[in-house]
C-alpha cells in the first residue's frame, strides 16, 4: 500500500476538470491490488472519496474530508474472450482502444475525453458521440468486480435482477428497496438509474463513486465495423440543421452512429484552425455511420447523398471524408470546440458555466427555440455544441468577472425549463458535487428519500463519496 500525506503530494489529488476549489484530505491511499484494497476498506472508519483520472467535471474525486484511495495501479488488460474483454478501473480508452486496434473487436462509447478512466466512465455512465446508435456505457458492461465501503465483496453480472437480493461474499444479501422513484425518460445519468425490474449492474452504473468500488470491469464488445462514413455538414441557418434532425431520425435510408452539433458561435472559434469552413455557414452538423462491410460503403455513401439532396444545406460546401485521414480530421474537428473554449477562458481569466442537459424527443425543436431566446440579447459570450441525436446539447458560458451573478441565474432559468419537460440536468456528466442543487430541482425531496434509502442499503454510515449527489451524505 502507497500512501501519500503531505500537502504537495496530495495537492494533485484534490483537482479535476471541473475547477472546483475547496478540496481536503488527510491522505491518499494508492493500493496495489485487490486485497490491500479490501483491508483498506475494512478498517478505515475515516469518509473514503474515490479518485480516477481527474477528468470528471462535476468535482466527484474532491473531497472535504477524510482519505481519498486512488486506483491508479489498477490498469490491468486481459485478453478478449468471446467477445468480452477484463480491465482495471485504471486503463483508459485511449489504452483501451489501443489495445483493440489491431483486433476484429470494437468499443463503442468514446467520450470527448479519451484520458478518462474506464471506472470514471462507469461512474458517470459517459457515453460520446456515437451513443446515439450504440448506446452508453451502461450497454457495454457485463459485469463487474465490486466492493462495498465496508470491504464485502461481489460479482454482479448482466441478468442479476434487482427483484432477487444480491449475495455478497460473505454470505450477506442486500435487498432493493421499496420505492416509487423511476429515472426520466431520456438520455440521464443524473443520480441512480432506477426503472422497474432492471439488473443490479445497472444501478451501479452512473452511481457517481457513492455505493461502492469497481475493482474489475467486463466490458463487452461488438464486431470491428470495416469502415466509418463520415462528413460535416453546413447550414446557412441553424433552425436548417434542426430541422434536418428529425427527418433524419424518422427516414429509412440513413442509420448515424453520430450527429453532432455546432452553432454559429462555435464556428467562429472553429475557424481559428479551420479557415476553410465555408464563410456562409452559420451552423454545422458532424455525422458518421458505421459501414459493417467494405464493399458497402459506396452504397452507404450514395444512400446519405440522395437523402440530403434539395435540402436546406451548403452541400457543395460539406465536407465528406475520403480516407481515414479525413475521419481522423473530423473526430478532431468534433473535439477542437471544448479545447478552444477552454484555452480562451483561461487566457481571459474567465470561468467556464457549463450544461449538461438532455430532454425526450417531443421537447427537441421547442428546447432548440428556446436555447435561441433566452441566450440571445443576454451580452454574455456562449457557445453550444453536442449530441444533437440525443437532445444533448452542451451550453458553454463564457462570462467575465461582472457577469457571473448573471450567468448563474441564466443556467438556473435554462435548467427550470428543462426540468419542467421532464428532463435531466445531467445527460453524461453525473452530479458529484457542482449540480446537487439542479438535481433536488429536478426529482424533488419525496424522490431524493427514495434515493437516500438505496445509499444507505450499500453505505449504512454514509462514508463513500461524501458530497457526491446528496447534500446529507
């Protein structure tokens, strides 16, 4: 066992990539495997805060008290078998993925983020452009090695349903809970996934560091597609590519993997590096489909050109990939945004006030309308950018010293409405600690006991990720 204790050593530990200040703790505990970190947990009576990469953006590795145990030493990479593959909650994807490059196997979720652990992945659920064919992380996890703040330990896998108790090791069960709680009907990773008859996986999954430790983690894997279809498309207006949204969804010729969206704003700071987006185009959508089979991509790529034939787009301006560099370039180009944002924002010493918010299909064009509404005239710089397939949009605002006042209640009247249509303050960046006051907002307190009764199942005395999603634990 590492133990790191002195205020420079711990420093790194107490920082993320959602700025968050305040953090404290009185050691770090680095295990080197599974049994010292069973001991650990065992006999520590101190607050316990899990520590992965330190790129989550909702403050969940901080603590303000107690010890935080970092995992890094859990990297390990078995080989694929029958289509599953074993990692530590250490490996990154970027390893991940390295590791399958040269195999017939593909890992589907592929976050912004490709330093991020895959146990930070499975805390927040994160999913990624292609989740809006594919899926999010919660779909590609068959089981996991998982142990309780207090040490029990259990295999839980894939069909373990929450209506039979879960048997730990030495013999204890833990039942579900009886509650009416049920997760919204959208993509959400906003507090515990609850929904009738689901698998005890699931509630693991997206539970932000706060009802256990991943020690070991079964991905599951799908077949290496032969090829990617990949291009931008530009729009004179936004309201075009909004509009394209759900004829794209309800037509029977395309099948995106990933549509990803880019407002004028973020254009802007696009073409810093990219002086070749057309000069008309106020709007972009990034767009790729897998093609399973080589032989198929002319007839993929003809499919998606009569598809956007006459309509509201700058299709001689678009850019379509012709090799895998130019899919390389496009995944960049989707990428660049978050970076640009944030390089200026640190060059004017200003805070970043990001959203996470997602809502069902049926609010998809009046959320887009309203986002126009309530930004504009406002006079504070913001850019917005995501997973439009998905009703998922990333609001970045970019206010200056004097604005901040303003941009709070800003994001609070943008998550009112949100809330209002049933859905979620957080889509694929879980809660932690920065978004407590949009979550009570959103399920309300009857919901938020609810929710308190499945914590105190796995954590009677409230020690593990203290601060994370509740404000009483």
């Amino acid at each position: 066992m590492l133990r790191k204790t002195s205020k420079e050593t711990i420093a790194p530990y107490l920082r993320d990539a959602s700025s968050y200040s305040g953090g404290n703790a009185d050691e770090v505990l680095i295990p080197e495997n599974a049994e010292e970190l069973i001991t650990a947990l065992k006999i520590e009576s101190r607050p316990v805060t899990l520590s992965g990469a330190g790129t989550g953006l909702t403050a969940s590795r901080i603590p303000s008290m107690g010890i935080i145990i970092s995992l890094e030493k859990f990297k390990e990479i078995e080989p694929v078998k029958k289509g599953e593959i074993w990692v530590g909650p250490a490996v990154t994807l970027s390893e991940l993925q390295d590791h399958l490059k040269n195999t017939a196997w593909f890992y589907p979720p592929n976050p912004t983020e490709t330093n991020a652990s895959i146990g930070g992945t499975l805390a927040t659920n994160a999913s990624g452009s292609r989740s809006y064919k594919f899926g999010v992380t919660r779909d590609f996890v068959n089981a996991v090695d998982f142990a309780l703040v207090d040490g029990r330990r259990v295999l839980v896998k894939r069909g373990q349903k929450i209506s039979t108790p879960l048997r730990l090791d030495d013999g204890s069960e833990i039942s579900f809970p009886s509650i009416t709680y049920s997760s919204p009907n959208c993509k959400n990773t906003a507090g515990y996934y609850v929904q009738p008859d689901m698998d005890w996986l699931d509630l693991l999954i997206g539970s932000d560091g706060t009802l256990g430790v991943f020690i070991k983690i079964c991905l599951r894997l799908i077949s290496k597609p032969d090829e990617f279809l990949s291009g931008v498309l530009f729009f004179e207006k936004e309201k075009y590519c909004w509009d394209l949204i759900p004829e794209i969804r309800s037509d029977s010729l395309v099948f995106p993997c990933s549509l990803e969206y880019f407002d004028r704003f973020s254009l802007e700071m696009l073409r810093e590096k990219y002086p070749n987006i057309p000069s008309k185009a106020n709007a972009a959508l990034f767009f790729e489909e897998d093609v399973a089979e080589a032989g198929n991509y002319d007839f993929t790529l003809g499919k998606w050109l009569t598809f956007l034939d006459k309509k509201n787009i700058l299709l001689d301006e678009s850019w379509f990939a012709q090799n895998e560099k130019d899919i390389e370039t496009f995944h960049e180009f989707r990428h660049q945004i978050p970076s640009l944002v944030n390089e200026r924002n640190s060059r004017a010493k200003r805070e970043k006030i990001g959203t996470d918010m997602a809502v069902s299909d049926p609010h998809f064009l009046e959320m887009m309308g309203f986002y126009e509404n309530v930004l504009s005239g406002q006079g504070i710089p913001y850019v917005i950018f995501g997973h439009i397939g998905d009703n998922h949009l990333h609001i970045n605002l970019l206010p200056d010293s004097t604005q901040l006042k303003q941009a709070s209640s800003l994001y609070d009247q943008l998550a009112s409405k949100i809330i209002a249509w049933k859905g979620t303050v957080s889509a694929e960046h879980g809660i932690g600690k920065k978004k407590r006051k949009y979550f009570y907002d959103m399920v309300g307190q009857e919901n938020i006991n609810d929710l308190e009764k499945i914590k105190k199942t796995f954590d009677t005395q409230g020690k593990l990720g203290r601060g994370n999603i509740f404000n009483s634990f």
